[in-house]
C-alpha cells in the first residue's frame, strides 16, 4: 500500500467520524475541496502545513494522523507477506 493511500483511508475515516463533508472539512482547512477528495482517494499527497491543518481542523493531532497512516502501512503489509 502506497502511502498515500493509507493516508487518504485515514483521512476519510477520521472525516466521516466526525460527519463532516469534503465541502465542509475543506472550508474549514482553506483547501479546495477537490483536493481532499484527492488526498482521500490516494492520488496526491499531502504537505505538512495541509497535514497541520486538517488535523487541526479534524481536532486529531498531525502526530496521530501520521501514525495511523503508518499503522495501516504495516498492517497491510503484514498481510501481503503472509498470503
């Protein structure tokens, strides 16, 4: 799994947990909406001042944001090896 990916699956899960729209998320951040959708589909990373503000605006931690990506990283690759 592609960095990216993991992070956009993060991302869209964190979103949807606190029910908050692409729209709404992007507002929030002063992002265009289109690029979260972009970030959450695995086709652009992010820059650390985009990863600052959504997880500011997300209310997790840029920490946390980034150790959940790398959690996912792992576990995917746990199962890529066993299989």
């Amino acid at each position: 799994m592609k960095p990216e990916e993991a992070f956009g699956a993060v991302l869209k899960q964190a979103r949807a947990e606190k029910s908050i729209s692409q729209e709404q998320l992007a507002l929030s951040c002063d992002l265009d909406r289109t690029f979260i959708s972009m970030l959450e589909r695995g086709q652009r990373q992010p820059s650390l001042s985009s990863i600052l503000a959504i997880s500011k605006s997300l209310e997790i931690t840029a920490q946390n944001l980034i150790k959940l990506t790398t959690d996912l990283i792992d576990e995917h690759n746990k199962h890529v090896s066993s299989d």
